[in-house]
C-alpha cells in the first residue's frame, strides 16, 4: 500500500502521513472539501490518482480517519520547461493543506516525512512557486508574507532559493524557485543543472 508512514496526534485527531501512496489507495479515500486550492476537490483526487501512475512519481498523503487533508507531490518537470531537459531533475508539484487543518504542524510533518524518502538522494528536487497558486485568502498573508511562509516551510528539509531567468519565475517578483540536491547526484549532473538556471534563449510558455 505504501512504504512509509508515522502519525501524531493534533487538537483535532490523530493524523497519518504515508507514502509513497498507490492510486488504488487514494481511490479508497475521500478528499477534504476544502482541498480545493489548484482544483475542485474531486478533480484534484483524480490527479493525484493519475500521478501516482507516472515514471519516478510519488504521492504522500496526510489523513485524519478516512479523509485525505493534505498531499504533496513529486513528479518530472512539464515537458514544456527547461527543467524537464534534466534527467534528474524530480518537482515537488504541488503541497497542499486543508485550511481546516492549519496550525496543526500537518505541513511540517509532511515535508519532513516525505523529504526522508531515500529515493529523493538520487534526484535534485526542484519547486518553483506562483503566487497565482497561493491561497492569500484563508492565510490573512500578502504575498510577501505567504512567500516568506512558504520558503521557510521548504528551507526546514533543505531546499535552497535558486536564481534563474525562468519566465515564469520571472514574471512576477514574489515567484521563486527553490531546489535541493540530493547526496547521490553526480558532480556532472550538479553542473548541468547550474548550467540550466540562465538560459540565452528563454523557453516557450
């Protein structure tokens, strides 16, 4: 089912974190209404159904009960940026945590359960955050502040704000890309990634 869980106990209940996750095993859950921030709660079960099925993908899920209230997921980079150029460049897709869970450390204790799995040595895990994905609304943070939140969040298990010339990254200045490399990467696979960060021709959108 999965490889890896641990579970701790919060005002609301005790939660699990587990993974990596199957599809089947999600399937077998129901999703948080509120999980809703990149997709309807619904469709957003579906892809993380469908991503457990890609090559070097891995969900890891936190579940109060039968519910699934938050997930954060790893996944090769879309194909149409320049990251995707890299054979071992893995990105954390996307995190989420139901806003009827917050201030319970379920985001904490995701992010370090799933930054323990050893198959993230092999790969050089790369996010790179929108502010156009960020849920100002159930945060009471501008986008300072939720940027702020979120690269101290991801600074705790090791990823590192990263310069670029990314036009998406670029586009708007609270956006930023943070990325952590894992102990088994290859001195050539390290300069290779370097190399990526400024590119002379930009990637098309």
């Amino acid at each position: 089912m999965h490889t890896n869980n641990f579970n701790f106990d919060t005002p609301k209940g005790l939660v699990y974190i587990e993974g990596p996750v199957s599809g089947e095993y999600i399937k077998s859950l129901t999703m948080n209404q509120n999980l809703r921030n990149f997709r309807p709660p619904g469709k957003q079960k579906e892809a993380l159904v469908r991503i457990t099925g890609m090559t070097d993908a891995m969900v890891y899920i936190a579940r109060h009960e039968n519910e699934i209230i938050g997930y954060v997921t790893f996944h090769k980079a879309d194909e149409y940026t320049r990251w995707s150029r890299h054979p071992r460049v893995l990105e954390m897709g996307g995190i989420e945590i139901s806003p009827d869970w917050r201030r319970c450390s379920v985001g904490d204790n995701l992010m370090r359960m799933a930054y323990a799995d050893k198959k993230l040595d092999d790969f050089i895990v790369i996010t790179m955050e929108y502010c156009w994905h960020w849920d100002l609304r159930n945060s009471s943070l501008d986008v300072w502040g939720y940027q702020k939140m979120l690269t101290k969040l991801f600074a705790r298990v090791g990823l590192i704000k990263i310069s670029t010339n990314d036009p998406d990254i670029i586009e708007h200045p609270a956006n930023v890309l943070m990325a952590k490399t894992g102990k088994n990467v290859s001195k050539e696979d390290r300069l290779s990634f370097q190399a990526m960060k400024f590119l002379a021709s930009l990637d098309h959108k």
